[in-house]
C-alpha cells in the first residue's frame, strides 16, 4: 500500500513537472515581448496607454479597486489604448508607513527594527504592463520588500483574449497565465485584492489564514474564462508548484510542505448587473489543492477545500459621492492526511473566514473604509501548538481615511504621477483564540491594536 501511494505520488509530480516546463515556455515568450515591444505595438503603462484619469478604473482614484470600466479594460486583456504612439511600458511604485502599536510586541518584528514605532519602506516594486494589439495583454511586477530585505516577483497576470458571438451572445474569453489564485479577478472580494489594499509586514497579524490566500507567489497557474454579454462571468484552470530552482530563481522562498502535489483545481463564476450609476455583483468560488503537507514526503497529502461566496455593490452617480460594499465568506475543509501521520495535526480541521467593508469617496478624492472581519475554526492543540489557546479565532475592525490628490488630474510632476497618503487603524477585539492573554504570557488582543500612516507613491 505504502509503495503505490509513492508511485502515484512520483507519476503525479512527472506530470506536473511536465506541466511545469509547458507553462515555461509560455511564459518565456510574454515576458520577452513586454520587454521588447515598440511602434505601436508598445506596452506602456495603463493610464498613459488608455489616456484616462486613474479615477476612470479605480475607485478613489487609486489602485486596486475597481470600476466597471475597470473590470472591463482587465477583462479585456489590458489591451484598451488611445492612439498608435509609443510610450514607455514601465511603471514604479512604492509605499512608506509608520507603524505603532498599543503596546510594544515581546519581540522585534524583523531584524533591525525596534519593538514599536516603526519605519518601514514597505514595497518598491517595477512593472511592465500594458497590451499588445487587440489580443495579448498584462503585467509583470518585481518588488523589493523592505521588511524583509529581499527582492522577488511580485503579482503576474499575462493574458491572450478574443470575442465572439455565440448563440446571439457576446462572449469575452481568454487566457490568463498567473502566479497566484485570485489575482487575475476582476473584483476586489478575493484575498489577492480584498481590503486593506496596502499593508505592512511590521504589524502584528493573527497567525492563521486560508490556503487561497497563502500560496501567491509560490504557483504557477493557467486559467480560461468567458465573460457572457458583460454579465456573467465563468473561470476554469489549473495551479502547481514550481521547481525550487525555479522559485529561488525569482527570489522566492517557499517550504516543501505547502508544496502543490500535482495540479490543483481553481473555478469561479460570478453574475454582475450594471445600471445607470451602480452595480452589484454577487459570485463563487473554489480552490482544491492537496499540499505535500510536511518537509518530508509521508506518501500521504494535506487535502484542503476552499469554498466561498462573496459580493459588492458600487455606487458611482455623477462622481461626486460613491459608495462601495464587499463582502466574502471562505470555507475551508482541511483533510490533514500527511500532517496527522506525523502527529502534526488532527486528522481533519475546519477554518472560516468572513469580511466586509464599506467605504465612501468624495470627488472620487477623499475617502474612508471601515471593514469587520472575524475568523474561526477548529481546536487543534497539534496544528497550534504555539498558540496557547490551539484556536485560530480571531476577530475586528480594520479603519481607513485616505487623500489621492492627483487620481482626477495629472499633478505637477506629469501624467504618470500619483499619489495616495492614508491612516489605517486596526482594532482586535480577539486574537489566536481569546480576547485575553491569548499567548500565555498576559498578552491581549487589544495590544495588537496598530495605527499605521502610509504614503503610496505610483509613478
């Protein structure tokens, strides 16, 4: 029995390795030509490539979120432009905070930095993005994360699209190769883009969260999706883990136990309705990976099951007021095959996740964000052996108030500048399990409270 489980296992990964190099030689060429295109083929960066305001895509005038026209340009592979002249394909950002606590943490959060009142260049990350004639399009992002000292790929999205008319329908479809679950959505609910939209590796964080949202970066994925008459929305493909070669070449670094074992499933539908000045939108989700589960290959595989629904609703009027709702409900089922066989876990667990937020845009300018998130599951005192609680409970409120003075108008410095400065408040109420001393050691959630000032500077 023992001896099949390995051979299946083996057969598997030779087919992802197979899987692997295909989706090399994919990639390969669409990097090649974000780098070398030019004429009126260029790739420029979104907002000079489609001669529109940020405030056009985005609400607030800021990444990421969305408006529909937004949703559009994305779906459409980013191929949308204004005029055949050349402009550069490149794009920079970057984002300072500082960062404050209710009481200091027992321990530094990264070498070189104190206990409380931090500084932090947070990100300073590269792009090249924009689209190619009417039929390929997307973005490449490397960041140097300042926390952490290290410089690695960031989120990935390449795309070839086409239309046709089906059955009276207009369809959208395309291809999207990517290097995280979510990332290639066009709302702003999943984890890879759900609120807050800038954090800092500085604060304090509950410890447990989904595996949708823990594997960016560490996949490789190729998706299929159809976008039926700008209302219905269909998604279908496929992630795996690439080798470590290839992940310590990109500058990732990523342990054998959240490894992918062969290829794991990822589906999504989602029904938006667009009126006059709003929309709402409501959708579905699953992602089904098995994870190697432990640094040594047991024969045995970690099966979890992500399943969620979520939804927003946007008002936009004339501009001047524009009111945004988001919600999403994660289930996670957690079959710990290979982490009960080493006496890591309980053979099954449960983990939830549930948020909202609603925010408010004046002028599509000056705005504020308040979000309620709570997350529960299981007891495991295997699996949360260092909590002293064993319960990944947690729960609060995440608080924003943020200015984008250029998001309507090109600043002073030129077209591609912008700028977005922010207060972020984020309020625990329970943390790893309790509300009080959750570690122990007299520690409360309350402590973890975190104000954070940002700068988030795009050019």
């Amino acid at each position: 029995m023992r001896m099949r489980q390995v051979l299946g296992i083996t057969a598997r990964r030779a087919i992802y390795r197979q899987v692997e190099r295909t989706i090399y030689w994919l990639l390969l060429p669409g990097f090649v030509l974000l780098m070398t295109a030019g004429g009126a083929k260029a790739l420029p960066a979104f907002a000079v490539q489609t001669g529109q305001h940020c405030t056009a895509c985005h609400v607030g005038g800021f990444g990421p979120q969305l408006t529909p026209f937004g949703r559009e340009f994305k779906l459409e592979g980013y191929t949308l432009r204004n005029g055949s002249d050349f402009t550069a394909p490149v794009s920079a950002m970057a984002v300072v905070s500082y960062l404050q606590t209710a009481k200091d943490t027992n321990f530094p959060p990264a070498p070189g930095y104190g206990t409380n009142n931090n500084v932090a260049l947070d990100k300073l990350s590269l792009f090249l993005a924009g689209g190619d004639g009417s039929h390929f399009g997307g973005f490449a992002e490397a960041t140097y994360f300042g926390v952490g000292d290290a410089t690695a790929w960031d989120d990935l999205d390449l795309r070839a699209v086409d239309r046709e008319t089906i059955g009276g329908q207009d369809v959208l479809y395309g291809l999207s190769l990517n290097n995280s679950p979510g990332v290639q959505d066009a709302w702003n609910t999943l984890p890879v883009w759900g609120y807050p939209y800038t954090r800092t590796a500085l604060a304090p964080g509950p410890g447990t969260g989904t595996v949708l949202a823990g594997l960016a970066q560490t996949v490789l994925g190729v998706t299929t999706y159809a976008w039926w008459n700008s209302s219905i929305y269909t998604e279908a493909g496929a992630y795996v883990t690439p080798s470590r070669g290839f992940l310590s070449t990109v500058g990732v670094v990523s342990g054998q136990a959240s490894s992918i074992v062969g290829a794991a499933p990822y589906l999504r539908a989602a029904y938006q309705k667009n009126y006059d000045e709003q929309n709402f939108e409501i959708g579905v989700f699953a992602f089904l990976p098995n994870l190697q589960g432990t640094a040594f290959d047991t024969g045995r595989t970690d099966d979890y099951q992500d399943l969620g629904i979520d939804a927003s609703y946007q008002f936009t009027g004339d501009g001047s007021n524009i009111y945004q709702l988001n919600a999403i409900y994660t289930n996670e089922h957690q079959s710990r095959n290979a982490s009960a066989f080493l006496h890591l876990s309980n053979p099954s667990d449960t983990f939830n996740d549930f948020r909202v937020d609603a925010s408010y845009y004046w002028q599509n300018l000056i705005g504020g964000t308040v979000q309620v998130f709570n997350t529960w599951g299981s007891t495991d005192p295997l699996l949360y052996a260092g909590n002293f609680t064993h319960s990944p409970d947690s729960t609060g409120f995440v608080f924003q108030l943020d200015g984008t003075p250029f998001g309507a108008n090109p600043s002073a410095l030129g077209t591609r500048f912008n700028l977005r400065a922010g207060l972020q408040y984020t309020v625990y109420t329970k943390f790893n399990g309790a509300s009080s001393n959750y570690n122990g050691l007299g520690r409360n959630a309350s402590d973890n409270n975190a104000l954070r000032l940002f700068l988030w500077l795009a050019m």
